[in-house]
C-alpha cells in the first residue's frame, strides 16, 4: 500500500499546484528578473546578461547553496521552508549576501536600473525578515508580485500578461496549505508596493 505523505495534517498535495509553487518560486522569478533588467539596462545585451548573471549570483545563487545545504544536513524541512521559525537565519544570509553584491555591483559600475532592482530586492528582504518574527507571510507571492511590477516598468503595458502569474502562485500556496489566503495576499501586496516605490524611486 502506498502511503501518501501529508504535512501538519494537509490533505495530499495537488500536483498542478505543486507545479507551479517549483516552476514559479523565488529563485527562479529573481534570477529571471535580473537577467532580463540587466540586459535591457546596457547597450549591449550581452554586457548587461553578465552584469545580471553576477547579481544573480549573491541574489539567487548562493542564497539557495546555502538553504540546499541546510536542507540536505537537516537544519530546515524543504526548500520552500514551510517551517516560519527556520527562515531566520537563511533570510539573514540572503541578506548578507545581497549586500555584498550590491556593493561589488557598485565598485564595477553596474547599470543604475539594475542596482535599483537589487535594492528594492534588498529592502523586500528586510521586510519579509522582520514580519517573519511574528508572522508567515507569503515568500512567493512577494516576489511573484514585485516581478509583475518590475517586468511591466521596464517593458511597458504589454507585460500586465504576468499577472496571472501571480494569481497563480498565490493558489498554489493555499492549495498546498503552505500559506493562507491572508498570508498570500499580505505577501503580493509588500512586494507590489516595494517594487513600485523603491524600484521606480531609484531607476
């Protein structure tokens, strides 16, 4: 007989919303934000590829090494880290090293459009780690969020198509019971709202 693994009593997870939870997580959604601003913010598209594989690297790539590696020694139960208490310390560390690329990104001279997407990844950091304290609010749905906003800023009307995706990442999280409705839509309505302000301010 085979038996179906449930977490904190859930029921067995859809597979759709499974989906496009993994398909449409954070990193994935960083590191293609910051490709593309990056490769629009240079003449030259392969020069700003570079320049937003390099903030990939300390926004996206090492912050998940470092939670993978948790996971795998069993400090934190999944890479999604359902667990609210377990998110501090790999929220601090994406934090350092979001400031670490900032700065290498600084002394480099990188696009002004591009640093201003790290910072207001930055400052979305900082928030999610700060309610996190209290309360689980949707890691997902902000970034998924602060996406929408920043694709339709920088390439116009055309991209409202991405949200959709957004709506689609928040039922994932209530569907898989990972987040709740209120979670969900805190989570989509900080990064709207640090995306719009701080990226706009600064780009």
């Amino acid at each position: 007989m085979t038996t179906l693994q449930k977490v904190d009593g859930a029921e067995p997870r859809s597979s759709a919303a499974r989906a496009v939870t993994d398909l449409l997580s954070p990193l994935h959604l960083v590191i293609g934000v910051l490709l593309l601003v990056g490769a629009v913010s240079t003449p030259n598209p392969f020069l700003g590829l570079g320049w937003g594989l390099l903030a990939a690297l300390f926004a996206g790539g090492l912050p998940y090494a470092f939670l993978l590696y948790g996971v795998h020694h069993g400090r934190y139960t999944d890479k999604h880290i359902r667990v609210r208490e377990q998110r501090r310390v790999p929220l601090l560390f994406a934090v350092a090293c979001v400031v670490t690329g900032l700065a290498l990104l600084v002394l480099l001279g990188a696009p002004r459009q591009l640093l201003a997407l790290v910072i207001a990844m930055f400052v979305g950091l900082i928030v999610t780690l700060t309610i996190t304290l209290a309360w689980k609010v949707s890691v997902h749905a902000a970034v998924a969020a602060g996406a929408a906003v920043i694709l339709t800023l920088v390439l116009g009307p055309v991209l409202l198509i991405s949200w959709p995706a957004v709506g689609a990442v928040g039922w994932s999280r209530v569907r898989l019971r990972d987040h709740t409705l209120a979670q969900v839509v805190a989570g989509a309505v900080m990064g709207a709202c640090i995306a719009a302000t701080v990226f706009s301010a600064l780009r």
